[in-house]
C-alpha cells in the first residue's frame, strides 16, 4: 500500500460536462437577466428627461398667468393712486377756491357795512347841521321879531348895559301847575343856549324843558324827539298854558319849546339868542303834546 493512501486528497472531484453546462448557462442567463434590468433601467432613466420637457411648457404656462395676473394687480394698484391723486387734487382746488370765495364775501360785506356806517354817519350829521341851521334861522327870527315888537308897542325895554333883553310880564292866566312852570321859564329868559346843558346857567331847547317840568315834579326825556313824543297829543287850536310845542315830526323833532298862553311860547333858541320869549306867529310849531 503506498503511503499517502490515507491523506485525504484536495482536489475537487470532477464534474460532469452536462453539469457545467447547466452552471454556465445559469450564469449567462443571470448576466443576461441583470443586462436586460440594467437595460431596462437606463431605458427608464432615459425617458424621464422627456417627460420634464413635455411637463415644461404647463408650468410655463401657469407662471406667466400668475406673472400676468401680478402685473394686472400692479397697474390696477397704480391706476387707483392716479385716481386718488386726481381726486385729492381736486379736493385740494375746490378747498382753495371756497377759501377765497369767502374771503372775497367777506371783504365785500365789511366794505358795504362800512359804506352804510359812513352813509350813515353823513346821514345824521345833514341832518344835525339842518336842525341847526334852522334854529339859527328860528332865532334869528325871533330875535328880529322881539325888536320889532319892543320899538313898536314898548312891551319890553333893554337892559342897562347887559345886552339882554327882559320879556314882557303879562298874565297868561295860568294857575297852579302851570302858573309854576310859567314862573320859572320866565326866571330862565335871558341866559344863554349851550348844546347839551341842563341848567341852572344855560340850557339847550329839550334841557330847559326837562328843568322847567322837574320843578312840578315831572320827569321828561332828555332830548327833543323823545319829549314830542311823551304826552297825548293836542291840537294848536286847542293848547293850555304848559304844552310842550314841537317844530318836526312827531319823533323825530329838531326843536321844543313851553306853551305860556297868550299865543306865546318859551324856549331855548340857539347860541345867537339864548333863551327867549318870543309869539308863536313868528315860527308855528308843528305840533303839542300835553303832559300836565
């Protein structure tokens, strides 16, 4: 026996050509079959970029429709600012020129108030320089008149000296109220006319009045409107010693004066007289109010 017949040998035994065979076709087949995957797979793989290119042009599509829309968004936005802008502009204008409408008005209605003052004013200063020239008038008159009267029938005599002239001290008839009133009127002729003054010493027409009807306790107006106006109303046809004659309108008189019976009057003439007694011929009154 030799002696390696119990070492166990290494080799592979041998296998039988049809076996091989069948392993080597598993194994072309498998390679096969991995080729056709692989084949497969890139064959895959190669038509997914064709797919993206046919999905592009939809998502283009949607892009610009957005883009679109953004930009439809952005001119109506812009549109809207334009439109406000016009219209606060406008605003703007018409704030403006009611501004200056109503300065105008206003600048027209402080001119015509100060038209109507300033006509106004002339208004009432003609009006008071004719009062006053008509009792300068009246007191011219009466002073002419007086004259005549004391050369002509020697009623009254000058004074010595004074320049003033005294009154005739005839009895009008009057008693009680009256008779006072007529007492101190006369106790007045003589002293000077002063615009304004009450008294003792000088008088205006409507101050001796009031001075004369305070002495019997009554209280007249101050001026000589209002005196024509401040007792019923009497005829001159029908007048009592007392009655406060008026020359104008009724409200509205530029002079007064004291009935004291016997067709005479005492008044307040003007600066050139003074206070005088004087006939009512000389310058009729217009009307008499009654107040006793």
């Amino acid at each position: 026996m030799s002696p390696n017949a119990h070492i166990t040998s290494h080799r592979k035994p041998r296998r039988p050509a049809t076996q091989s065979w069948a392993i080597r076709s598993g194994v072309a087949g498998g390679v096969l079959s991995t080729l056709a995957v692989t084949g497969a797979a890139q064959a895959t793989a190669a038509e997914k970029p064709a797919e993206a290119t046919i999905e592009m042009p939809a998502i283009n599509a949607a892009l610009s429709a957005s883009v679109a829309e953004s930009a439809a968004a952005t001119q109506q936005t812009a549109n809207d600012y334009q439109v406000r802008a016009q219209v606060d502009k406008a605003v703007d204008h018409a704030r403006v020129a009611a501004k200056k409408a109503k300065q105008e008005a206003d600048r027209k209605a402080e001119a015509e108030r100060k038209a109507a003052e300033a006509k106004e004013k002339r208004e009432a200063e003609q009006a008071r320089a004719s009062r006053d020239a008509q009792r300068t008038a009246l007191g011219t008159k009466a002073t002419a008149s007086a004259d005549s009267d004391d050369e002509g029938t020697g009623t009254g005599a000058k004074g010595s000296g004074t320049g003033t002239t005294t009154t005739s001290t005839k009895s009008t008839g009057a008693t009680g109220n009256a008779a006072t009133l007529i007492s101190f009127l006369r106790a007045q002729v003589g002293k000077a006319y002063v615009m304004g003054s009450t008294g003792p010493s000088s008088y205006d027409c409507s101050g001796l009045v009031m001075a004369a009807y305070q002495q019997i306790g009554i209280s007249l107006p101050r001026v000589s409107q209002d005196q024509s106006t401040a007792g019923t109303q009497v005829s001159l046809s029908n007048l009592q010693p007392g009655d406060i004659l008026y020359w104008g309108p009724a409200g509205s008189a530029y002079h007064v004066g004291v009935y004291i019976g016997g067709g005479k009057f005492i008044g307040a003439q003007n600066p050139s007289t003074g206070i005088v007694e004087r006939d009512m011929s000389y310058s009729p009154p217009t009307g008499a109010v009654r107040v006793m």
